[in-house]
C-alpha cells in the first residue's frame, strides 16, 4: 500500500517546472466604487494537486502576456503568426504568436537586450546609447518601456523573427503572499492581488500578471501555480504568542492568512493588526471579514489609516505612534511583530517609527533601542515580508 503513495506522491509533484493547472472558484474586484485602484480577491482550486502550504508561503503564478501587446508587435515587425520560432533546444518549435503570449518576457528592457539589439540594426541612435560613458541615459529609455517601444524606435531592423525572440528573456513567474489558511479552506489558495496601471511614454502600460487576473481570468479559466515556501516569514511555533501586523493595501494577505489560521486553531495569542489604504469608504480591503474577526475575539486590535480621508495624510505608522505605550508593551511581553509591502517606503517608515517607539517607550538610547530591535529579530519575532 505504502508503494503506490509513494507513486502518487512522485506523479503529483507539482513544481516551478511542472505547475498545477489551478482553476478559478471566484476573482472579485474588492474595492468600492469611486476607489482609484482594483484589487483582485481571487480564489484557485487546488484540488487533486496534493499541494499544501503554511501561512507566510508565496504562490507563483505563471501568467501570460497582453493579447494585444503580442498584435501590435506582430503588426509593427509584420510577422507571420503563425511562423514557427525555437524556445528552447530541447522543445519543439512554437508558432511565434504562441511564443510571443505564454513564454517571453516581452514588457521589460535590459541592458542585455539594448546592447544584442543594436547588432541587429544599422540605427545610430541605438547604437549611441548603448554606446553611451552615462549608464544613466540607457537607464532613462529602458525605464517604462517595452520590446515595442524597443523595435518601433529603432528601426529598420535587419533581424528575422527568431533573432528578435532569441534576444528575450524567458517569462519569469510572480510570486504573491498567499491570502488563506489550508486548514480554513481546504483544498484552495486565495490571492489578493492590486491591477497595475500606469501611463509612461504615451501609452498604458499593464502588469503583466496583475491585469491577466484583472481582466482575463473568469471564473472557471485556469492558471498555472506553484508553492513556494517562504521560510523567513511565519506565524511562531506557539499559540500562545501575541503578533502584531502590519499590511497596508495589498500587505494584508498574509495577515488574513494568520488571521484565518489561528481562528481554526483557536489560539490563545492576542492579534493586532495595522491597515491603510487611501479611502476608508472604498479601500478598505476585507472590511466586514476583519471586523468578524474582531467580535469573535479573533483579533483582538484593529486600526486603519486612511491616507486621503483627511487633510492630514494619516498612515500605519501614525496609528502605531498614536497606540506607542500599548504597542511596546506588547513587545515586551514577547509579541512577534511583522511586515508586509511596499519596500521603498512603508517598510522603511514603520522600520524607522518601530525604533522611535522602542526608543521612547523604552526609555532607551537610540542605539539601544536599535539593538532591541535587531535582538528581536535574531529572533525571530521581527520579520518582514517586503517587495
């Protein structure tokens, strides 16, 4: 009997290489009306995967290119579609428009591409830029633009389709912070993920993954996925620990992980959670779910800041300030603290205020407070989940 698990177990592994056809159960828009952003609250079935996963865990996510972004670069170059181009040696050719849509990345420029690609054109002001003492002038084209802008610039282009595809980089997955507990919902993963858009060079640029969920995942569609664990990211070992969250906007996903996982296991640790987003009215992403949580006693503290509701720019890092004493109290008593966004700036505030507030309710030094938070995280109980 054991054998044939073992069997099973070797034909399921479903992997970055080999990913699981997840079919979606729900993809709603979580935003109200009147919100300048639209956050996806999507639902995937992993049924018959054997796939499992912790709080903290990503989901990769293979997405796929721009239908119409694939047409204007075929119409721009009058590629046949249908012409056959090589992937890879070991793989069968693919008709180019097939390979242009499910395997290359095809929005973003690198130095490498800029420099292969003037080889392929007899265009001088390629040439000099590539050529180009400032790397910052370089730096300035690629920022915002895509193989389109690339071959539309440049031309006349001495290069068959093959050459052109050759010069791109295979299409890389994305990584998002899974929104669920296994053990709250078995046999599914959920992912709330923020539609990026933005105009840059006279033309709407779309991420690449985030707007496929947006725009072309139904329910029913399916998607190709892959867990990967993330070590440096979970929940403590005991039930009994208190953790504070940070999750500003799309930030919130693992946290509703934690949430959801510890209202199954009914565990004993307090929870305080910190969110923000611009709109209390529209942007306040799982409201309803949030505040259940926190009548059931699930979640003991819950503050929102909402940037744009008030003159004053209120955000997460003025609601910790506002609850300081409460908050380094609970981090005397041992409460892991987490983070999880935007890198650039939120991390780095809350980082920074953290400090603050063990310098002042501590009544510490500077660098004394730096070393409490740096023996916090040695750890384990600071961590943060940032991009």
């Amino acid at each position: 009997m054991m054998q044939s698990t073992e069997v099973k177990k070797g034909l399921a592994a479903f992997s970055r290489t080999n990913p699981f056809q997840a079919k979606v159960l729900k993809n709603v828009n979580l935003n109200g009306a009147g919100s300048s952003k639209e956050t996806r609250h999507i639902e995937l079935s992993l049924q018959g995967s054997d796939l499992s996963y912790v709080p903290g865990d990503c989901l990769g996510v293979i997405p796929e290119n721009d239908p119409e972004l694939v047409a204007a670069l075929l119409e721009e170059m009058k590629w046949d579609a249908e012409m056959p181009v090589v992937i890879n040696k070991q793989e069968e050719p693919l008709p180019l428009k097939e390979a242009l849509l499910k395997h290359f990345e095809i929005t973003l420029l690198t130095k490498k591409i800029m420099q292969q690609a003037a080889g392929l054109t007899d265009n001088e002001e390629l040439q000099k830029l590539v050529a180009s003492e400032d790397a910052n002038q370089l730096k300035a084209y690629m920022e915002g633009r895509d193989l389109l802008d690339l071959l539309q610039d440049f031309g006349p282009w001495k290069a068959s389709a093959q050459e052109i595809v050759s010069l791109l980089r295979k299409m890389p997955p994305r990584l998002y912070s899974i929104a669920s507990s296994i053990a709250a919902n078995p046999e599914e993963v959920h992912l709330t993920i923020g539609a990026v858009r933005y105009t840059a060079n006279g033309r709407v640029r779309k991420g690449v993954c985030s707007v496929q969920c947006a725009e072309r995942l139904p329910e029913g569609d399916t998607i190709p996925v892959f867990i990967q664990q993330n070590k440096h990211f979970n929940l403590p070992e005991s039930q009994d620990q208190d953790i504070i969250m940070v999750g500003p906007g799309t930030g919130i996903a693992p946290f509703r992980s934690f949430i959801q996982e510890r209202a199954v296991n009914k565990a004993a640790g307090r929870s305080w959670l910190f969110f923000g987003d611009q709109h209390s009215a529209s942007d306040f992403l799982y409201k309803s779910e949030l505040e259940q949580y926190q009548q059931d006693g699930v979640l003991t503290r819950l503050d929102a800041a909402f940037s744009r509701d008030t003159a004053q720019k209120v955000y997460v890092q003025h609601k910790m300030l506002e609850n300081s004493k409460e908050l380094f109290a609970w981090l005397d008593k041992g409460a892991y603290f987490y983070i999880c966004g935007d890198k650039q700036h939120m991390a780095k505030d809350v980082h920074n205020t953290l400090i603050d507030i063990i310098e002042q309710e501590g009544a510490l030094t500077r660098e004394a407070a730096e070393a409490y938070l740096n023996a916090m995280q040695e750890q384990g109980r600071y961590q943060r989940d940032v991009y």
